[in-house]
C-alpha cells in the first residue's frame, strides 16, 4: 500500500525523529533546518516572513519593472490576478533586480484569517523598526487581548512605524484574508499610516478594503492580470533562458499559444515536455479553470510511488524540508527525491536556501490536497496527528493545533491550549471545536468562557454556558459554571449570584490558572455585595495560583479589584501602592496596552476620593488618549468617573448629561449599581422626581444581603430627605456597625456625616455631634479622604462654624492636617480657619514681634515660623502682617 493506516499506539517513530534532529543538528559549524527550532520556537512560524526566491535566470519585465519602482509615491500597491499568473514572481525578482531595501514579507494563508495571529506577523515582521518596543509588541502572540481595543495597539505601532525610511509591506496571498473585524482593522491602519509606509498586497481576488479613497487620491498603485500576462517574445525568454528547455520554435510558438501569456501554464506545459515527448503538447487542454485535471493527467500521473507520497502527504503542512519528511515517512530518500523533482521543473519554491525549507506553489499544493483527502480518513488522520506532533516538539502551537483540528483530535487540541496559561490567544483555535467535546476538559471550557467574555462575544459565552448546563448537571467540577450566566445577561444582576468558597474552589480537580480565573470571578461578585473581606480573601488565592507562570493579565486583574475594594473601604494609600504595580506590569508588558483606560479611570476615581482633583484631570485625560470609538463598553469606568470629576468640578450641566448617557446602557438600568453619582444626581434634584422613585422601587426589590453598602447610604439619606428622619437613624447605625466592624472606612465617613446631618436636624447633644465628625477625620486622615466631606460641606460649615476650636482640640498632625484641607476646600471662612499653632504666630505678629522672636517663645524653627506665616496670608487672603492682624481682628481670633 502506498499510505499507512493510523495508530495512536505507536511512538516508536518519535523517538526516531528526536534523535534525528539532535544527531543532525550541525551543518557546517551551524545549526540546520528545523533544528534551529530548539532555539527558537518560532523559526517555523518565520519562514512566512522569507521572501521566495526567484528563479535562476528569471526573465527582466522591464515595462512592469518601471512601473513597480514608483512604489514608494502610493501607499498601497496591488497586484491582482489568478494563480499561477507569476505575481509573486515579478514582485521578487523586480525586489532581487533593484535591489530594494526595506521589504518586510508575509506570506498568507488560511490560518492567518484571524485578527490575533495576523498583527502578530505584522508585528514580527515589523520588528526592525519597532525598536525597543519590538518585545512588548511580540508578546502580544502568547497573550489575549480583547478585540475591541486592538486599534489602541494599532495606533501604537502606527506611531513606531513613523520613520524617515520607506516601509515596504507585503501580502502575498492577501485572498486568503475574508474575515470582517480583521478587514476593519487592516482599513484603520490604511487610514492612519504615514506617506513612508507602503503595503504591496498580492491577490487572486479583489481585496474586501475600501480602496476607493486611496484610488481617488493617487496613492493605488494596481498591476492587473492583464497586464502580468507574458508576450511572445517574453514567453519564449521565459522557456528558453529560465527554465532551460531545448526546443525549436515552432514548440515554443505552441507551447505559447496553448497558455496565452500565462506563466503558471507555461511551466505546467513544460513539466509536460521535459516527462513526455513534444508530439503529446498538440493534444493538451489547457486552460485556468481546468488546472487540477490538466496536472492529474500530465504531471501527478507521471510521477512514480514514491514521488507522488512525498507531494501528497507533505502538502499537509505550510512548510517542508529534509526534518519534516523523514518524521512523516520513514525511511524516504528525501534529498535524492527533491533534486528529481526539481529536475522535473514540479512547482516547488524554496523559501530558504541555507535552511532548505520549501513550499509547493499554490497551485499545486492546492490539487495535492484534494488527492490527501480522498485517502481513508484512518490515513487522514495519522499524517495530521504525526504533523501535530512534530510541531509540538518544536512549540510552534498554532501549526500543532491546526493539525489537531484538522484530524478532529479536540482532547489533543484543548489540552495543548490549557498548558499554555500565558499563550491566551491559542484560544482562539476553539472557534473550531465542537460544544460537545469542550464539556470534556473544564479547564478548557472554564478558560474559553472567560476568553469569549473579556472579548465580550456575549453569545458564545452563552452557547457555552447552555451545553455545560444541559450536560454536566451532575459534575461538581463544573459547578462554578451555574452562575456565570449572569456575567453575559443584558441587564447586570450580579446581586442575584451565589459564590464559591476559596475553599471549594481550591478542591476542584482542575488547573491553577483556572481557579485564578474562577476566583477573579467570585471576587467581583463578593465585591459587588460589599462583601469586602471575603473578595480580597479571593484575590489573595488568585494570585498564589499565578505564581509560578506570572500572567500579565491575571496579575492586572487582580490588582485592579484588589484596588477597587480597598478604594471603596477607603483604603486609599494602599490603591496608590497597587496601581504603581499595575503600572509596572503595563509598562514592561506593553502589549497589554487595552489596560490603560481601566488603569488611569480607575486611579482617577482614587484621587476623586482625596479631591486631587488635578491628578485625577490628568489621569481622565490620559485614559480619553486609550478610548476606542467601536468599543464603548471598555469606557464605562472613565465615563463614571468622569460624571464624578464634573460634579466635584461644579459643572452639573455636564455631569447629569454623562449620567443620562450612562443609564442608556444595560449594565445601569439597574440604578443600585450607579448609587455613588446619584447621590450627586438627587442632591441637585432636592431627592424627588421619578428617578428617585425607579431607585427605591429597585432598590425594594433585592434582598438585604444583595444590597451594595452605596445603595444603602444613599437610600438612608432619600430617606432623612423625605422626613422618615427615625427610620433614617436606625438604617444608619446599622451601616456604621457593619463599617466599624469591618473596617470600610469610606463608606464609614459618609455615614458619620449623614447622621451629623440627620441629628443636627433634631438638636442632639453636642457630644455625639463632635464625636462622629472626629470619627470621620480620624477615619479620613491616613488616607487624605476628603470627598465625603465637600459631599456634605453644608454638614461642615454648619459643625465649624457652632463649634469652632473646640473640634480641633485633641487632634493628631494628620487629623489636623486634613481638617485645615477640608476647611480650606469646602470654602469655610471662620474663627477656626486658623490651626492652634497658627493662631498662636498670629498672636506673636499682632504683639509686634519679630520671626526670631517668635521661634524662641513657640519652641520652633525659623523656617516653621515662616512656614506658618505664609499660610497665615494666604488662609485670611491678606500679603503682609498689618493686614493679617486686622483681619484676624475681624475674625475674633485674638
């Protein structure tokens, strides 16, 4: 028999192969083919970046050859015609002839039909002008990143690429590119490059971009298959020169009228001649769309067994070379057959001449292809997976996993993904593996859900959650699974989501990377019912399943709800310290840039809370820079915090316009999850109107335990606003026991406020009073939280200006720091606008005294006195003594 049947069972030709490739791993001094890939894994994947070489003696198409050097004034160049119609060819030899610098070229195919893997060549390809970008940039292959921020990184490499020097970039095989989102990509970077960057596409078909444009404004150079056909007298250069035939004119004038100019079937005729007589030309038929007919009849047939088993089973693979065959048929004389085909003038092209890495035209490759289908599928199935395997010894997964798919061996496919926890975008390869096999590896399922739901494909993840729920009711491993429907609802219903323990997640029988995701899920959830302490008991778990292999991705995500709790407990110097670490891992992982909007939004809501309101301008600003237009949802941070930083700024009209926007989107048609900008909202609306009403009839709805502690808060206060002042005190106390007890310090402030508010309106003892806004200002102080505070700046002048010095006795440095803040930020001008030490320097300055007077009698130094001085001047708004004393004069503060 001509092919071997199929059996798992036997390894024997792996240990065979292995040792080939390291008895065989010189060559002259150097490391040779394939085994380069010991090195470095990717070395296979990079021969789609070598530019074919043209034939020895090609023929010089000096009409085309003009035109084609005036491809630096267009910024795409397209060369557009059937197969076999010599585009490739004229493009390397005008290349090879000119000897033009700055060619970058990728060589297509099916697979590169996904928007992951086709920057990724881009970008690898590239790689020379990235410069030290170059490495954040090729990780983007091993990581996942959603979709709808690839233009952030686009518009990144677009910037590197904005050099002096002309860029050429070419695409051969373009026709292989068909997929909608990575067309839209490519139209954007066409949009936005630079006049020094030059895309060549090679195309059997008209290219799915808009073009149109680029034509209108002269920058669309188009060669079409007009123009590439041969003349007579090219055609018989091309037979006589090129590829060496000695035959007499009246053959070539045949042989060039049967083709009509087109090179692949001048070729084709002469394999023909050089394996038969000259006689059987009269007879051929020869025509574009009769190509696989014509090469069975007259090339395949005439090849013996063992040529025809090389062609075949190697065309299975992109790429071939001595490695390659002897692993996939034993015992082939793989030198002796190649140097036989060539001869035979057989449409192979040498990619790499040190490496001798080979591809067959497309054309051939093609027909070959159809002939390996038609074998048994038991056949079928043993060459893919013998592929599979020596792809996977060298780590080249995406061509590993091409041929797992391709002999339905899913269980292989999906467990090579999985082992790869930092090779997220692998994942994408299970777009072709069946729903029913993915329920068979959890890890896989669990990790596929969380890949199609950070890219927000809402209905995979759904598909996804269906299968797991119809048929794996009685799995435990698959029970974090029952809630993670919630994730992808329209409407947000997190509150209605029950969690997993740390402690159960730990005992699932499944992968480390998993459980961080699974957890990182939990966290969110735990975080969103204010259950603080338990979702950082979460996160903590997460991270130490990370340890080992660091994810990028894992990493941020942690620390980014690792800091969104501690932002709401008020923990806010802690923040600060995890968003330098988020920072770290951005700026060393600079593939990961989709990030940043959520980084800098989220540290602007951090300098929101201590009303740095400059910091927090500047972190909004810089997020704005990362937003993508087609993809609003990754914005919904900014826009909220942006909503904030207008109220704080006193810019309403603008604020409730951000909030109207807001509440059109699914994830806030629940009020309760946009609690902390409504209570700027019902402040400005005097807490009336048909909005307050939405919220307490939702706010109704959800169980105790499912209300987040904002919700709470602003309820209390809708609550005192309408004169329920005895339930609003008893819903208080309750939320600043849960505080107290669990150390929510921001949330904790907020409340002391509102009960200040809530007892001033029924004249408590003054006692309770100070002692809650003291509780506040030592809550506060650590962290410099000061936004609750100008929140309720009516609450604060009404405190200051009844009590004056009184509160400020007994305070710490950094109680006493905040309270001036908060004095000078909410606008109170009073007998306390002063601290204790100031008003003793004003009392020193209104005796006359001089600065060195005044650092003896106060035990302090000259530079403090002059420290105290200036703030003296500018709290009483005055520039000199006399001033400062008459205005403290006014005030009674002496």
């Amino acid at each position: 028999m001509l092919f071997n049947g199929y059996n798992k069972k036997n390894k024997k030709g792996l240990y065979t192969w292995k040792k080939l490739m390291y008895n065989r791993i010189k060559q002259d001094g150097k490391k040779r083919e394939f085994g380069d890939h010991m090195n470095n894994p990717l070395v296979l994947v990079s021969t789609r970046f070598k530019m074919p070489q043209p034939r020895k003696n090609y023929i010089v198409r000096q009409e085309l050859f003009s035109k084609l050097e005036t491809m630096s004034d267009y910024q795409v160049t397209l060369i557009k015609s059937g197969a076999g119609t010599g585009k490739t060819t004229l493009l390397t030899s005008f290349i090879k002839e000119k000897k033009i610098e700055g060619i970058q070229w990728i060589s297509l195919d099916k697979d590169c039909n996904n928007v992951f893997l086709f920057w990724n060549y881009v970008i690898e390809a590239l790689g020379t002008y990235l410069e030290s970008e170059k490495q954040g940039f090729v990780h983007l292959y091993k990581s996942n990143f959603q979709k709808s921020n690839i233009e952030q990184l686009l518009v990144t490499l677009i910037n590197a690429l904005h050099k002096q020097e002309d860029i050429y970039i070419v695409l051969d095989d373009f026709h292989y590119i068909k997929d909608d989102f990575l067309l839209q990509t490519i139209d954007f970077f066409l949009r936005n490059i630079s006049d020094n960057v030059h895309l060549i596409l090679l195309s059997r078909q008209e290219p799915e971009l808009y073009l149109a444009s680029l034509n209108m404004a002269g920058k669309l150079l188009v060669i079409d298959e007009q123009e590439l056909k041969l003349s007579k007298p090219l055609s018989e250069e091309f037979l006589t020169r090129t590829l060496n035939l000695a035959i007499d004119q009246e053959t070539q004038t045949l042989m060039n009228r049967l083709a009509e100019g087109w090179v692949g079937g001048l070729q084709l005729i002469a394999t023909v001649v050089h394996m038969k007589k000259e006689k059987h030309i009269n007879s051929l038929n020869l025509s574009n769309t009769l190509i696989a007919d014509y090469v069975t009849k007259e090339i395949y047939e005439s090849l013996n067994d063992e040529e025809k088993k090389l062609l075949v089973i190697t065309s299975i693979v992109p790429y071939f070379n001595e490695a390659m065959c002897q692993w996939l048929i034993e015992g082939i004389d793989f030198r002796n057959l190649l140097e036989r085909l060539l001869k035979k003038n057989i449409m192979i092209i040498c990619m790499d001449e040190e490496k001798n890495i080979y591809r067959y035209h497309n054309l051939l490759r093609e027909y070959l292809q159809t002939i390996f289908k038609g074998l048994s599928q038991g056949t079928q199935k043993y060459y893919h997976l013998k592929a599979a395997d020596f792809f996977k010894a060298l780590k080249t997964y995406d061509h590993c996993l091409d041929q797992c798919l391709l002999a339905e061996d899913y269980l292989t496919a999906m467990e090579i993904i999985v082992q790869s926890p930092t090779n997220m975008t692998l994942l994408s390869y299970g777009d072709n593996i069946p729903e029913s096999f993915i329920i068979k590896n959890p890890d896989f399922a669990y990790q596929s859900f969380f890949y199609h739901y950070i890219n927000m494909d809402f209905e995979k993840c759904q598909a996804l959650y269906k299968v797991v729920e119809e048929n794996t009711q009685e799995d435990s491993v698959f029970l974090p699974f029952q809630y993670l429907n919630v994730l992808t609802e329209k409407d947000l219903k997190l509150e209605k989501s029950h969690t997993l323990s740390v402690e159960q997640v730990d005992e699932l029988k499944i992968k480390n990377t998993t459980k961080a995701l699974i957890l990182i899920k939990e966290a969110s959830i735990l975080h969103n019912q204010s259950q603080y302490n338990e979702s950082l008991e979460c996160i903590e778990k997460a991270l130490s399943y990370t340890m080992n292999h660091k994810n990028p991705y894992i990493l941020f995500y942690v620390a980014s709800i690792k800091s969104q709790i501690l932002e709401e407990m008020g923990e806010l110097s802690k923040c600060e310290a995890l968003y330098d670490d988020m920072e770290a891992i951005v700026s060393s992982n600079t593939y990961i840039t989709m990030f940043n909007i959520s980084f800098y939004a989220g540290n602007a809501g951090v300098q929101l809370k201590k009303m740095d309101l400059d910091k927090a301008k500047e972190c909004l600003n810089k997020a704005k820079g990362y937003i993508v237009d087609k993809a609003p949802q990754t914005t919904l941070g900014y826009q909220y915090n942006l909503a904030e930083y207008k109220f704080l700024m006193q810019e309403e009209k603008e604020g409730l316009s951000i909030v109207e926007k807001l509440m059109t989107i699914p994830t806030f048609h629940n009020l309760i999850y946009m609690s902390s900008l409504l209570q700027y909202v019902f402040r400005i609306n005097q807490f009336s109107g048909e909005l307050v009403e939405r919220f307490i009839e939702q706010y109704n709805a959800l169980d105790e335990k499912d209300r987040p502690l904002e919700s709470q808060l602003l309820y209390v206060n809708i609550l005192f606003h309408n004169g329920q002042l005895e339930d609003a005190i008893k819903h208080i106390d309750e939320i600043l026991k849960y505080c107290r007890m669990n150390k929510i310090k921001f949330v904790l402030v907020q409340g002391c406020l509102s009960k200040i508010n809530m007892l001033s309106a029924q004249d408590a003892n003054k006692r309770e009073i100070m002692n809650l806004f003291r509780e506040a200002l030592y809550y506060s102080s650590e962290d410099k939280i000061r936004q609750p505070f100008y929140l309720e700046k009516e609450v604060v002048h009404n405190i200051i200006n009844q009590y004056g010095v009184e509160i400020t006795k007994g305070l710490n440095f950094k109680e006493q720091e905040l309270y001036e803040a908060i004095v000078n930020r909410c606008q109170v001008k009073t007998k306390t606008i002063l601290s204790n030490r100031e008003i003793e320097v004003i009392k020193e300055l209104a005796k006359g005294s001089k600065n060195k007077e005044i650092a003896d009698t106060l035990c302090i130094s000259l530079a403090t006195v002059k420290s105290h001085t200036i703030n003296i001047y500018s709290k009483l708004q005055v520039n000199n003594r006399t001033a400062a004393v008459r205005e403290a004069e006014k005030l009674k503060l002496l």
